[in-house]
C-alpha cells in the first residue's frame, strides 16, 4: 500500500509537467488549428534559461539561506516564463503566422523544424552531454505518513496546477479568454465580430509558451539536469494527453495529464521502468480507436 | 438596362461597389459587380445557390479578397485590403448564412463577443436590452449554449449579435435560410423594425417572395453579374422577376 502511494504521488507529480505542455499544444490548435511541434522544444529552452542564470550565479548560491533560495527560485521560474514567451512570439511571428490558413502538414513540419533546429542549436552551444543544474530548493525528504517528496517536487506539482487554474480563468472569465473560445468555435466569424485574431493568437502563443518555459525550470530543477533533447520524451507524452483528453477541456487535458503520470508511475514500481514509454501509447491506440476526437471532446481540423 | 447604374444623391449614398471581381482558383465568382446602397434602405440580393450572393457579402466584410474593384464606405473610403475586425469597428457587421453562431458559447456570450471592441459593461448591457427587446426569445435563452437553440433562435441570435456592434450597415446573408414560413415571416418583420431605427441593411436572399414584402431596392444576381435591379415595387412586377422567383 505504502508503495503504491508514493508511486501515485510520484506519478501525479510528473503527470502535472505533461499536462501543462499538453495544454499548450491543445490551446495553440484550438486558436490557430496549428500543431506547434516545437512546443517541447520551448520548455527545453526554459530549462537552460535556469541553467545559465544558475551557472552565472553559482558561487553565489552557495551558502544562502533558504528564505533568499526562494526568491532565486521564484526568479528563475519568471526567467523560465520569459524565456518561453518571447520564445513563443518569435515562432508565431515568424512561422506559424505564414503557415496560417494552409493545411495543417505545413505548419506541423515548419514547427517540427524549428524543434530540430532548437535541439541541434543548443547542441552546438551546450554539447549534447546533460549539463547540471542545482537543486535550488533544499533536498531532503517531507515525509508525510510515509509518503516521501522533496520541497522541488511539492513545487512542482503546486506551479503546475496553478498555471492551468490560472488558464482556466484566463479562458472563462476574461474578455480576451471569451475571444479566445470564440476564435475556437468560428475564426472567421470572431473576426468580423471585431475580434483582433492576431492579437488572440499572440496572446495564445505567449501565454502557453511561457507556461512551457516554467514547465521547462521546473523539470530542470527537479531532475538537476537539462539536455538538449528533452523535449522530445516530454513532447510526445503530452501530445499523448492532448490527442486522449481531446483540446476543448483544460480539465480534461490536466486529468489524461495526471492519470497518464499515475500510471507510468505504478508501471515503473510494479513491473519494470522498461514497460513505462508503453503505457502513453497503449492508452492513446485505445482511445483513438474509441474516440477519435478525445475522451472529452477536440475542435474539428480544417478541411 | 442593367449598363445603367442605380442613382443616388451623393448625401444619401452610403456604400458604392464598383467593378468588384473575387475568383476562387479558376472560378470567377464575381464578374465586376456595381452596387449601391441608399442610407436606411433594405436593400436586397437575389439569385439562385452559386449566384455570387455571399462572396459578395464576404467581400464587404474582408472575408474575401477581391482580384478587382472597390468597396466605398461613405466617410471612411475603400473596405478592400482591410481586415474584418477594423472593418467592423467602421460600422459594419455580418450575419453569416447558416447562422453560425457560437455553438459552444452561451447566448450571452455570443451578444458580449458581438461588441467585442466595446469594454464598458453598462453599455454592453444596455445593447443587449435593445436585442433582447427585439428578440424576446433570447432572453429565456441567456445562460444557454448556442449551439443548443432552435435553427430560428441562433438565426435571431445571428443578427442580434451582429446589432451588439451598432452598425449602420448591416449584411444579412440568407437569413431565411432552412426556416419555416412563419418564422420568416417574424424574422423579416423585426429587419423591418432595425431598418426603421436607422441601420441601413445588404441582405441576400432566395425567399424572394418575402424578402420582396420588406425590400426597398433589388439586385438579381445571376452567374456573378448583375442582370438586373430596380426599386422593389417596380422588380416585382417584372415578368421574368415572377417566373425566376416567384413561381410565375
């Protein structure tokens, strides 16, 4: 029983990380019925904004007491978030923007691209080698009836849940989220409304991108590495969350999110980290075959 | 008769179409249309499915590029080239065929993003009250999905979000569409009523035998060109008027 929690907690904890790039992916289709692969890629982008502002401030850290480790962590995670949003505005700009309106092959492969680009780039800068990244928050174990997670990763999972919270109002209870729904439901009508799209879809791209780029410090800090290529394992689970929970509901994205981190968890635990990757695959096979559109529901793709 | 173009005193023109051209791939489906529209009139579209009705009310809107021709706004100039929210905010709104609505907003929702660019909230309610007085049905319907109201309700819902901007030029594309008659016929009543306080209405139509009872000027489509127009009192007597759209 006792591992069985943990493994839950330990699965809710990496699941919460796959919902939040799910979502990113979900949002930017549902506004603009673009899939933004390099997506992932943009997190990954997050961790190394950690990594350097670490490095930089290396000796530094050192030796600081918690109060003002908290405050660098808080700094990083706006780095991260800044990081990703001007990231985000970048792609939009400059290629997503022209692949608006054609099929959705072209900005698929053009983002695709940009992923690769991404990855190969900070190869060329970082080496494909990990590079390390300091537990900024201190390491020892919360042991809660037996359930053991380090402050990193109750953070973690508390960021995760408010950025999409914090989505979720964006989306239902602000003027520019109502905009954002009714570009979903009809572009074209939305527009002649007097709804700016492009001012929506840059919102979009900036919002979900800097909500990737936290992702990104967060997932560096905990696993206190960043690598050139992990967003590519990111990237393909919270694809898989997108595609199972379908992109109408952020509650949706977030439950596949969670029960997908769940599941990979009690795997791990029961029978072997080898079967782990199968899971995602198994379960998304299953639901498509069921319901093409999701579990709870996709906007439609253009023709 | 059709070389000559309708006369308007210049102070009552509001919007002048001239030589408008749209093709889609190899399809011309506007061959130079001249429209004009008089300031608070009904003015009416007729022609068969492919005549060309929508691309021109989409041209208006900036929903489709035309190859040639302008589109002038009294006061403003040429529409062409502009995106549809700045040609929104210069007075003009939509009223899609088949409705589309919002399907996932509420009705609510759908009359806030109508007058999207307005923020202020006792201004957007008081629009909605001018709505709702004129389409009661909405109210009941506030806190409903769009996508859940009847084919005459979201057609009500169409045209009332399209009054939340306060246009003067309202473009009402086949608005009887898959309607029964006798919802029709309440729903041209009220066109009647927002003509009457002023808004200046391009509507296309097919139910040319009710659109002829509220129209004050008609253009006959046919093939992207204009065959024919006239004052309305004057097409409806027209033989082949009768025989094309009245069932002789």
């Amino acid at each position: 029983m006792q591992l069985f929690i943990q493994q839950v907690v330990n699965g809710l904890i990496s699941g919460s990380s796959y919902a939040v790039v799910a979502l990113g992916y979900g949002l930017v289709f549902s506004v603009m019925r673009v899939m933004n692969m390099a997506h992932p890629d943009v997190a990954m982008l997050g961790a190394y904004s950690a990594y350097l502002v670490t490095s930089v401030l290396s000796v530094t850290i050192l030796g600081l007491p918690t109060s003002l480790l908290v405050l660098v962590f808080l700094g990083l995670l706006l780095v991260g978030g800044i990081t990703g949003a001007a990231s985000g505005l970048i792609l939009e700009r400059l290629v997503i923007r022209p692949s608006l309106g054609k099929a959705v092959l072209v900005s698929f492969i053009a983002t695709a691209g940009v992923g690769i680009a991404l990855e190969n780039g900070i190869t060329a800068i970082f080496g494909s080698l990990p590079v390390q990244v300091p537990s900024i928050l201190p390491t020892w174990a919360i042991v809660v009836a037996g359930i053991r997670f380090t402050p990193m990763e109750l953070a973690t999972l508390v960021i995760s849940l408010a950025m999409m919270v914090g989505l979720r109002y964006y989306v239902h209870g602000t003027k520019w989220g109502l905009a954002t729904r009714a570009i979903a439901d009809r572009s074209d009508v939305a527009a002649a409304c007097g709804v700016n799209t492009r001012t929506v879809s840059m919102l979009t791209m900036g919002i979900s991108s800097a909500m990737a780029g936290v992702a990104g410090v967060t997932i560096a800090l905990s696993q206190t590495q960043a690598s050139p290529f992990m967003g590519l394992a990111l990237g393909l689970k919270a694809f898989v969350c997108m595609l199972v929970g379908g992109n109408r509901h952020i509650e949706g994205i977030l439950a596949i999110g969670l029960f997908l981190g769940v599941a990979e968890a009690l795997i791990s635990g029961y029978l072997s980290t080898d079967y782990r990757d199968a899971a995602a695959f198994s379960l998304m096979l299953v639901v498509l075959l069921v319901r093409p559109n999701g579990l709870f529901g996709s906007y439609p793709t253009p023709a | 008769m059709t070389g000559l173009p309708r006369r308007i005193k210049p102070a009552d023109a509001l919007l002048r179409v001239t030589g408008l051209e749209v093709s889609y791939g190899s399809v011309r489906a506007l061959r130079g249309i001249d429209l004009q529209l008089r300031r608070s009139e009904v003015c009416i579209v007729l022609g068969a499915n492919g005549a060309g009705k929508s691309t021109l009310i989409r041209s208006v809107m900036g929903m489709t590029k035309p190859a040639l021709g302008s589109i002038e706004l009294a006061g403003v100039g040429d529409l062409v080239g502009r995106p549809p929210h700045e040609i929104n905010a210069l007075g003009v709104a939509w009223s899609p065929e088949g409705r589309l609505v919002f399907p996932t907003l509420t009705v609510e929702e759908n009359l806030v993003v109508g007058a999207f660019p307005v923020w202020k909230k006792s201004i957007i309610r008081e629009r909605m009250d001018r709505v709702t007085a004129l389409f009661p049905r909405l109210q009941e319907r506030m806190s409903q999905a769009a996508g859940s109201l009847s084919g005459g309700e979201q057609q009500m819902l169409a045209v009332g979000r399209a009054l939340m901007s306060e246009p003067t030029v309202l473009l009402l594309d086949e608005p009887s569409l898959g309607l029964a008659p006798l919802v029709v016929s309440l729903l041209f009543d009220q066109v009647q009523a927002i003509k009457s306080a002023g808004v200046t209405i391009l509507m296309a139509e097919q139910n040319a035998r009710q659109a002829l009872r509220i129209a004050d000027y008609v253009y006959l489509l046919t093939n992207g060109e204009v065959v024919a127009h006239g004052e309305a009192a004057e097409m409806e007597q027209r033989s082949d008027v009768q025989e094309a759209y009245l069932g002789g």
